[in-house]
C-alpha cells in the first residue's frame, strides 16, 4: 500500500512538473499577492455587512491575476514584472531603514536637510546655533542643534 502510494505521488510529481514547464510559477511578486489576498479574505470575512460586497470581488479578482501570473508562459514579461516588484520593495525597505536609524538617534543628534540638494545630514545635539555645511554640494547653512 504505501508503495502504491509513493508511486502514485511520484507520477503526480513528474505530471506537474511536466505541466509548469515553460511557466513561469511562483516569485516574490506572486508571493506578495498571495498574502495581500489572504488578508483581504480575513478583513472580508471579519467585516462581511459593511465591506464583504467590495473586497470578496477584489479577493477573487487578485487571486485570478496571481493564477495567472503562475500560469503563464510570457516569462520575460512576468520577469520584468517581478523585478519592478523588487526594485520598489528595496526601496522602500531603504526609506524605512532610514527612518529607524533616524528614529534610534534622535536624542543625540539633530538631521538637517540641505536647501540646495536635499541631502540629509547629521548634527550632535546641544552645540546651539552652528552652520552647516552640506558635504555633496558645499553649500551652507545655519541652524540650531
């Protein structure tokens, strides 16, 4: 019996892979989708009369598009999808590690953004009224640290 089993799940094995080959099957896009589905399914599910007839639609429309995504044989666009995908999540993972960094080292220091090119920059607290020059393009300023 267990044999049978095996053999059967063996022949499954081969038969799916043998299917997704050529597709493009799941990435981190996909992955993505897929947890943004399962918490609109929970929100749904937890706010059914007052917000179940807009996200259930929109459940079911996401999961079409992640089956989709899996599914299809169009590699270098759902590769390019992907990079995108990936391109905005570092970048936002950079803005909010920045903005930890920012946050641990509030108390002893002050960050003063450049007039000139925006760039951020760091002054020990408790100096008083000191001017700052920007290090990436030499302009100066005052303020108080």
């Amino acid at each position: 019996m267990k044999e049978r089993f095996a053999q059967f799940m063996s022949d499954a094995r081969r038969r799916m892979a043998g299917f997704m080959a050529g597709r493009n099957g799941n990435d981190q896009l996909n992955l993505f989708l897929l947890i943004v589905d399962v918490v609109l399914l929970l929100l749904a599910s937890i706010f059914a009369r007052s917000l179940g007839g807009i996200l259930y639609p929109l459940v079911l429309v996401l999961l079409g598009y992640t089956y989709f995504r899996m599914l299809s044989r169009n590699l270098y666009k759902r590769r390019t999808e992907n990079e995108k995908y990936m391109r905005l999540r570092t970048k936002a993972a950079s803005r909010l590690r920045l903005v930890r960094e920012r946050w641990v080292q509030r108390r002893d220091y002050k960050f003063f953004t450049c007039p000139s090119c925006k760039a951020v920059m760091r002054v020990p607290r408790g100096r008083g009224k000191i001017k700052i020059v920007c290090r990436k393009c030499g302009s100066s300023f005052t303020g108080k640290s």
